[in-house]
C-alpha cells in the first residue's frame, strides 16, 4: 500500500481494531486508540519528511478508476497546501484522544466516532478528485453528529441537529456548482485538475454563481458570518476533545476547499474580491467582540475562532502569495491555539465543573503549571512576536495591506479586541485572592502536561523558526492562478 493510502486507512483500521474489542475492556480500548493515532503521527511525519517543497504539483500521487461512467477516481495527492493540515489532523486527533480520559461511557463507541471523523478530515484533504472529496467531506457529518449528540452537553440534542442542518444545507449548493463545472468537462470527469481547466472556459456569469454556491457550502464550515450560527452551540456543547478536532481540523476544511474554489476560478474570485474581504473583516470584528462580551470560557474560545478564521478569509481574499501564505499559516496557529484553548478549559472544567471565568480567581497559586500554558496560549492568539500567531496575522495584514491599503486599519481593531479578551481571561483567572472552591484544584497530570506541551512547543517553535512551514507551502502557492 502507498504512503497516501496507508496514512488515509489507518484511522479506519484503528476504527475495525476498536469494534472487535471487548467493550468491557476500557483499559485495552483506550491502549488501542492511543497506539493508532501514535502511528498516524509518524505516517504524516514521514510523509513531510519526504515531501519536496521545491516541487508545486501535488506529490506521492496514486490513482484508481472508480467509476468510468461517471468519471470518478481513487485519487490521492499531497501538495505544500494540504501537507501541514495532515500534520495537524493526526496531531490533534492524538491530543483529542489523549484528553478523552474523562469519557466513561460508551468508550468503544466514542473511539470508534473519533477515528471515522479522523478518516473523513484526511480524506478531504488528500482527494485530487471533487467525487470523493465531497464523500469523505459529508462523511464527516455522521460521527460528529453522534460524538455531540451522545456525549455533548445538556443542549447537545439541539447542538448536533443544528451542525448537521447547517452543513447539509451548505452542502447542497456545494454539489451544485460541481455539477455545473462537471458538466463543461470534456468527456465529464471529476478530477480537480480537469474540473479547473473546464471551468476557465464557463462564461464569467456563471462562474460567479457557481462560486457563489462553493463560497456558501466551504463558508458554513469556515465560518462565514452569517453562516455562523451552528458553531457556538456545537463548541460549546460538545465534549471538550471533540471541540479540538471541531475548532482545530474541521473549519480548517472550510477554508481548505474554499482555497480550491478560488484557484479553480479565480476570475470568479477577482470579481467577489470586495465580497470576500467585507466578509473577512466584518467577522473578524464581530467576533472578537461577541468572544469580548462572553463569561463561559468554551463559548469565547468559539467566538474567537469566528475572528481568527476571519484572517483566513482574508489571506484568501487579498488573491495574491503573501496573502494566501497568511491564509496557510494561519490555518495552522488556530489549528494549534484552539486546540490548545479547548484543551486547557476542557481540563479545568473537569476539575471545577463550571465555564464561567467569574468562578475563577489566582489560579496561579493552587495551577501553576496550567497558569502557563494557559498564559502562554492566549498571548498567542492575540498575535504576540514569538508565537506563529504572529507571523500567520503578520502575511495576512502585508497581503491585504499590498491590496487594500489603509482599510486594513480594521484588522488593527481586531488585534485590539484580541488583546483585550485575552488580558481580562488572564486577569479573571490568574488574579486576586484564591476563592475557597478553588483552594484545592488539582494541577495538570503528566499525560495532560504531555498534550499541552506538544501544542504549546509547535506554538513556540513555528514563531520563531517559522521557515520550514513557509517554504513548505511557498511553491505550491506560487503557482496557482491568481
């Protein structure tokens, strides 16, 4: 089996391991689980290990004919746009389970859900064909639907339902624009690289509409305000480990499929480019606003992300390499800040068993370890040098700056709004006298020290030598046509 293969099939055979095992034996399940995504891990990092950077074409290609009829393929392909976000789907999904020590119910099933939800992100971004880009894209819907639903909050009903509503919703209109395109193929074929030279030759017309509809189907994922609405209540009441995957991995598919809209029609996107940017920015300001106004510590972790994707968006939307470089970067320091975040307050709510940030006060004296990297994943996500916050926010303004110009200032105000609800989250928690509840909260353990610490040293690490991720993705976006 090929490299692409073995790393797409692993979470599924990890899925079949955990079926046939006994689901008495949590001990043994969780073991299992651990040791799939271990080698899931080692699978994407030895695919970068031997991953070009030099090259822009998609890379460790592999191709079966699924269907002639239709003009389907088993085609994979890895290119230095998807190549980081595989890293980072097998990264978290490790930390997902190895935070998921809380679960104690239906364990073999909750495993089960992880590793298919696993074989659907990666599948989306390994696919170089738009039939089973978008099967393994509503793949996705199913374990996530059960992961909330069964093992969410007390709104979990409600916040399933109305993930799956909005993203089929969303779906729709996605399909059809790739039907449209696939039916200017000659010879109809579902390749992307033959639906993108099909697509130059649509009247800009229809052009336009069809990204229309790619920009509504990837902007629910996104998000896109206002296609917002399903995030907050999902983040919110669904299991702290999932709200990893969901922040981390899932929205990055959003921002991931809309990237191959704008290279398979870029006329399209030149023409929506003030649509584009107006949606960035509006979602970056409304939603660090709305993370301002929060008192539960889940809920402005979600509104937060609303903000940071909003930088994608705009890396996307300036159409030009600084800007989408910005775009790539930052899809991965939210992918690691959020993850981070929904980690490190999923933990403290295990302990305290309350959201709200006025429960909270010095927690610095009785957490101390936690205090750090808490500290320390806040200042990121407000964009502190040093961080790869910073450089990903730093792309993004120079692309949108070599662009717009002076309207950029209001990617200043979002930095300040960042700035300011991280700093009052610090104060809120760090601060003050210990309350009495709070005396005897208990620090993080070595295998919670362990998930925070891989997060924060690729938060670290990729701040300062952030070379080695920009050169990864630089060929890839250099050739694109924009």
């Amino acid at each position: 089996m090929e490299i692409l293969s073995t790393l797409l099939w692993t979470p599924a055979a990890g899925a079949l391991a955990v079926t046939l095992l006994p689901g008495k034996q949590v001990g043994l399940i969780r073991w299992t689980a651990n040791l799939f995504a271990i080698l899931e891990v080692l699978f994407s990092l030895i695919i970068i290990a031997r991953f070009d950077p030099s090259l822009a074409a998609p890379q460790f290609s592999e191709y079966a004919e699924l269907n002639p009829k239709l003009g389907s393929a088993y085609a994979l392909g890895v290119d230095g746009i998807s190549a980081p976000l595989l890293v980072l789907a097998s990264v978290l999904t490790l930390i997902a389970i190895l935070a998921s020590t809380s679960m104690t119910e239906w364990v073999k099933g909750y495993h089960i859900c992880v590793f298919v939800l696993q074989f659907g992100m990666l599948g989306v971004f390994l696919s170089q064909d738009w039939s089973i880009f978008y099967i393994f894209w509503e793949l996705t819907l199913i374990p996530l639907f059960f992961l909330i639903d069964r093992w969410g909050g007390k709104r979990r009903h409600a916040a399933s339902l109305n993930f799956v509503l909005y993203t089929m919703g969303g779906s729709v209109f996605m399909l059809l624009s790739m039907i449209v395109v696939y039916e200017h193929v000659q010879g109809h074929g579902t390749l992307m690289k033959d639906m993108a030279a099909a697509a130059q030759h649509m009247p800009k017309e229809q052009q336009i509409l069809v990204f229309l509809g790619f920009l509504i189907g990837f902007g629910v994922k996104l998000p896109v305000f206002p296609l917002h609405g399903w995030l907050p209540l999902a983040h919110v009441e669904a299991p702290s480990p999932i709200s990893i995957l969901l922040s981390g991995i899932l929205l990055k598919m959003g921002s991931y499929g809309l990237i191959r809209a704008v290279t398979m029609l870029p006329e399209a996107a030149l023409a929506l480019q003030s649509v584009l940017v107006f949606l960035a920015l509006f979602g970056m300001i409304y939603g660090g606003l709305l993370a301002w106004r929060q008192t539960d510590l889940k809920a402005m972790v979600a509104y937060s992300s609303v903000s940071h994707m909003g930088i994608v968006l705009l890396g996307i939307a300036a159409l030009n390499e600084t800007g989408l470089q910005g775009a790539v970067l930052q899809m991965v320091a939210h992918g690691l800040i959020a993850g981070a975040l929904f980690l490190l307050v999923g933990l403290l709510y295990e302990r305290t068993h309350t959201r709200n940030i006025q429960d909270y006060s010095s927690l610095i004296q009785v957490m101390p370890r936690f205090a750090i990297f808490m500290t320390l994943t806040l200042f990121a996500a407000m964009g502190l040098p040093g961080s790869v916050g910073f450089i990903a926010e730093l792309h993004a303004l120079i692309g949108g700056f070599q662009v717009w110009g002076w309207l950029m200032v209001l990617f200043s105000v979002t930095l300040l709004i960042s700035a300011a609800y991280a700093i009052r989250t610090i104060t809120w928690l760090f601060t003050g006298s210990v309350k009495p509840q709070m005396q005897h909260v208990a620090d993080l353990q070595h295998y919670e020290l362990l998930a925070a610490g891989i997060l924060a040293a690729g938060i670290i690490v990729l701040g300062l030598l952030p070379g080695s991720l920009i050169n990864l993705s630089a060929a890839t976006i250099a050739q694109l046509p924009l």
